[in-house]
C-alpha cells in the first residue's frame, strides 16, 4: 500500500490522538487550529474535535499514541495476511467497518477541512 498523503476529515469518540514527528513533516488541521509538524514535534488531538492529517512533500514519519488504546486495536484487525493481500477498495472498506465499530466518524474525505 502507497503511503498516504491526506486522511478523511474526521473524529474519534473514545479516544485521544497524539502525534510525535520522527522526520518528514505533517500538517494538522483539528477543529479551527492549523499545526505544521516536524521532527520532534508533537501534537494533541482531543477526541470529538474533527481532524485531518497531511504529509509533507517529502512524507513523514510519526509516532502515533492514542488513549484508551483503541487505535491499536483498529490497526491490528484491519491489516492482511500477507499470502492474501486485501485490494485497495477492501482495505478502504475494512478500515472503514472496522473504524466505525470503535466510535470513529468520518465526516468527509481526504482533502476536506474542519
């Protein structure tokens, strides 16, 4: 799977998100503040506040930390095994159940704003 360069515009409601920038950069819109984020630079995102995630040009890598751990879980049972790869279109649309049954809401696609 590429790397991704914008997520949907959306929020999650039972847990918190963190972000800590290893390298690259990333923009953060989160409700009506825009964060841009570089290594070593952290971010919050309260949950319920609708949020985007932008990589730099050059992508980025970042440390991700929720809390409850509810993130894990939602990555954990939306991968694949690897002698049965899932297409796009079912990996969109297994993170997409599998996002909803823990309480994330997406309220718009990529790109979107707050």
């Amino acid at each position: 799977m590429a790397p991704f360069s914008s997520t949907p515009l959306h929020l999650h409601t039972r847990y918190d998100e963190r972000f800590f920038v290893v390298c690259g950069s990333m923009t953060i819109w989160a409700g009506a503040a825009r964060v841009e984020l570089g290594p070593g630079d952290f971010y919050a995102v309260a949950r319920g506040t609708p949020h985007v995630i932008e990589a730099g040009a050059d992508g980025a890598r970042s440390l991700n930390i929720s809390s409850p751990a509810a993130f894990a879980d939602l990555v954990a049972r939306s991968g694949s095994d690897a002698d049965e790869p899932l297409t796009d279109a079912d990996s969109t649309m297994r993170f997409a159940q599998l996002s909803a049954a823990l309480g994330d809401v997406i309220l718009g696609p990529p790109g979107t704003r707050p």
